[in-house]
C-alpha cells in the first residue's frame, strides 16, 4: 500500500495512519511524501517498508513553508475530488483505491 500525504512534520498522524494500516495486512506500506522533518523521516522510516521524501532540509519550521499556497482545503474541495477520482477514465476500477479518514476506511 503506498500511503501519500502532502508533507510531515512530526510524523505522529501518520505513525497512526500506518498503524490502522498495518490492521489490513498489507504486503508493504510506502510512505511518499514532498516534504519531511529529519526527525519525522527517521521515525516513519523505521515504520515502513519504504519511506520517500523528495526533500528533508536541514531546517524544517512547517510544511506550508515549502507551499506557494497552503490554504485549508473545503469539504467541497475534497468531495469533488474525490468524485473525480471515482468517475476517472485513467483510473481502472481494480486499482482499489482506499481513502482512510479517522477510522474510517472508503473504497474507490
């Protein structure tokens, strides 16, 4: 399972998220980010079978720092999206795409 999230500070949401994952049985977790504290890749990294980070700088302050625009997303937003997905032609339906919000699991 490939687990994406749009950057990492602490780490601790997604060292939960993996957690509940880990509950599934999942051949591997991939962990692939943008963005991540030197502390939250060490700690991740030694949850997963793999973690990616396009770039772990010496000096980490937030993730919206390495954003342009890093405005709160609406549930509009996400809902649309997310029905996007659903209907998308490039995406076969056997790819079993799952949204994982608090304890809650949507398949796609």
């Amino acid at each position: 399972m490939i687990v994406v999230d749009d950057g990492v500070a602490t780490g601790n949401t997604l060292l939960s998220t993996i957690n509940m994952i880990r509950k599934e049985g999942p051949a591997r977790i991939i962990i692939a980010v943008p963005v991540a504290s030197r502390s939250a890749a060490e700690k991740l990294s030694s949850v997963a079978d793999e973690f990616i980070s396009v770039l772990i700088p010496d000096e980490f302050y937030g993730v919206g720092e390495f954003y342009t625009d890093f405005h709160q997303v609406t549930d509009e937003e996400v809902l649309y999206y997310l029905n996007e997905l659903r209907v998308s032609p490039a995406l076969p339906k056997e790819a079993g795409i799952k949204i994982f919000d608090y304890g809650k699991t949507n398949q796609l």
